[in-house]
C-alpha cells in the first residue's frame, strides 16, 4: 500500500493520452516523479513536456521494449514505486471475423504487455524498502461477457486472473507490494479509434466502433465518465490499497448476473449428483 505517492517515483504507460495521461497528471499532482510511455512519440513528447515528466517511447508488447522502459526509470530516478500497466486497445468485431493477427494484436498490448510490465518491474517494487504497487488496467469486461468484444474481453480477464493471483502471492511471501486492478465502464478516451496506431502485420477484422452503436448499448444510454474520474477512482484505490477499483457501480447486475449464472451451474450439478446416488 502506497498511502502516500509525495515523492516517489511512477512509470504509466499509455501516459500520452485517456486515462493514462489523466493518472499522470494526478500523480504528478501528489508529488510523484514521473515517467511516461507511450507508442505515439509526438503526443508523448507533449504529454511530458506538460506533466514535467520523463517520456519513453515504447511498444508494451515487445518485452524488450519493455525491459529498456524499466531500465531508463531505474537510471533516471534510482528506483520505481508504481507502475500503471495502463496501455490498451479496444477495437471490435465478432468472433466470426476475428484472425489470428486479430488476436496477436490485442493479446499483445493488452495481455502480454501487463504481463512484459510486471516481469520487468515487480522486482524493482519488491526491491523498495517502503514497498511498491501495481495498478493494471483492465475493463468491466473483466468482469462480464460483452458481445463483439470476445478479443478484448479474454485480454481483460486475463489482467484480472493475473492481478488475483500475483495480490495473493505478494500477500502469501509478506512482500510489501500490492495491487490494484481498474475496471472502467465506459470512458471518454481515444480507445475508439485504437486501429491508427495497428502494424500493418496485424492487419485482420478488428475495428474500430463507438460504444453508441455497439450491441451492448443498443437500447441503453452509454454513462459516459471523464478519464480524470475514472483515474481519480483509480489512485484512490492504489492509497486505500483496494484490490478492485470500480469507476461505474451501477453496472453491477450485469456483472451479478454472470456470477449467479456460474454459481448456478454448480448448485444445477451438485444437485444432479444427489438425485443419482
């Protein structure tokens, strides 16, 4: 638990806009020392020119990449307290017309860079004799089925079942290191035009779409929320040392609703057992 950030040092990737750049500008506000990634150099530029902050260019899925980010912060402000594994992807497209380089791409910057960030820094924050945290962006979509985002929503729960199990290691091994997992509903970001920064080689069915027009909110107004809330939801969370941090409470039937579907099915199953003896 970080309940104070004055003075220690954090790296947000995907620091140069959305919700990335809004937790910069929080931290930077809570006294934090900054460095920020991001794979749009000319908006990183601006961002850290802005937030006084150091910028990196870097791509969260190339662990090289990665490792290099993680080396500068070390190298520029001696150590590393908090790190946002915040960078993202967000276009759609049912699973029918999803292709391979569909999923490589999204699994990529979404999954396997939370999974690049926390190789590279975890042993930096556990190294911190105050302690560390990890704040790992993911989605309500970690948390409930959303149709025409099958890509984003395995990438998502994927950051949540790796953010379960690493708070329960930290917590078993004593480390003082602890984890925060953002689940945003929806968000006013440039999440939806996330197609202008895909290699050509991922080229496939992803694309992008406004939430507006998506199956999910065809009959319901979409809850718009400003990225600085949602990063304000956020550092509260990483403060109090809250594991989940939920920016849109009222979504919460249906994500009941999986929940009680799963339960269901274990109770429909223990029931078929007791008939058959």
């Amino acid at each position: 638990m970080l309940q104070s950030l004055d003075g220690k040092v954090a790296v947000v990737t995907g620091g140069a806009s959305g919700i990335g750049f809004a937790l910069a500008e929080i931290l930077r506000a809570e006294g934090m020392r900054l460095v920020i990634a991001d794979v749009e150099a000319e908006r990183l530029a601006e961002a850290a020119r802005s937030l006084d902050a150091i910028g990196v260019v870097a791509d969260v899925s190339d662990p090289i990449q990665v490792a290099a980010l993680a080396q500068k912060a070390v190298s520029a402000c001696g150590t590393v307290h908090l790190l946002c594994n915040n960078a993202g992807i967000g276009p759609m497209a049912p699973v029918s017309e999803l292709t391979l380089a569909d999923w490589d791409w999204m699994l990529g910057v979404n999954l396997r860079g939370t999974v690049n960030g926390v190789t590279h820094f975890l042993p930096i924050l556990r190294g911190n004799p105050d302690g560390g945290h990890l704040l790992n962006t993911g989605s309500m979509a970690s948390l409930m089925p959303v149709p025409s985002l099958a890509a984003y929503c395995t990438s998502k729960y994927g950051v949540l079942a790796l953010s379960e199990v690493l708070a329960l290691e930290m917590t078993a091994a004593g480390a003082k290191v602890g984890v925060t997992v953002l689940c945003p509903g929806p968000v006013a970001t440039d999440l939806s035009t996330s197609t202008r920064n895909r290699p050509a080689r991922f080229a496939g069915g992803l694309r992008d779409v406004v939430l507006e027009d998506s199956q999910q909110f065809h009959d319901a107004e979409v809850d718009w929320m400003p990225a600085a809330e949602a990063a304000s939801v956020a550092v509260a969370a990483i403060k109090r040392g809250d594991f989940l941090a939920i920016t849109h409470p009222a979504m919460l039937p249906e994500v009941a609703g999986r929940h009680r579907r799963i339960e269901q099915a274990f109770m429909d199953e223990r029931l078929r057992r007791e008939q058959a003896r």
